[in-house]
C-alpha cells in the first residue's frame, strides 16, 4: 500500500466519498454510461460499487480520474 503525499489531489478523500459525489453529481445511467461497469449499470448501490472498485484496480483508476477532472 502506498502512502499519498499532502500534495495529492486525492489525499484525505475516501473512496466511498468520491463515489457519493459522482453518484450525486451525475448519476448511476450517466455513470455507467462513462464508465461502462456492471456495478453501474445493473442495479447499482454504493456498498456494491466499492467491493468491486476495491479489488479491481483499473476501474478505481477510473473513477478517480473522473472524479479528478469533475474537480478542476
């Protein structure tokens, strides 16, 4: 596990915050539909959502950098 520097846009921001606010910003048919995930698309739900983004580093990547570009 690595460590985030203070620097990181993402330092002290949990995965299950970036994933409500995107939820909240777009919604579950605009976010599978950005980022084409079954656990987006096919009845979605937060607790879900992060047991499969946890164990699948690419698509966190993803969401990340969603959720990066939603903030600049």
């Amino acid at each position: 596990m690595t460590t985030q520097s203070p620097t990181d846009p993402l330092h002290g921001v949990t995965l299950k915050m970036i994933l409500t606010e995107l939820v909240e910003e777009f919604g579950w048919e605009e976010l599978g539909k950005r980022i084409d995930i079954r656990c987006f698309t096919h009845t979605p739900s937060i607790s879900s959502s992060l047991k499969f983004l946890r164990r699948t580093p690419w698509a966190r990547d993803k969401v990340e950098e969603m959720y990066l570009r939603l903030k600049m």
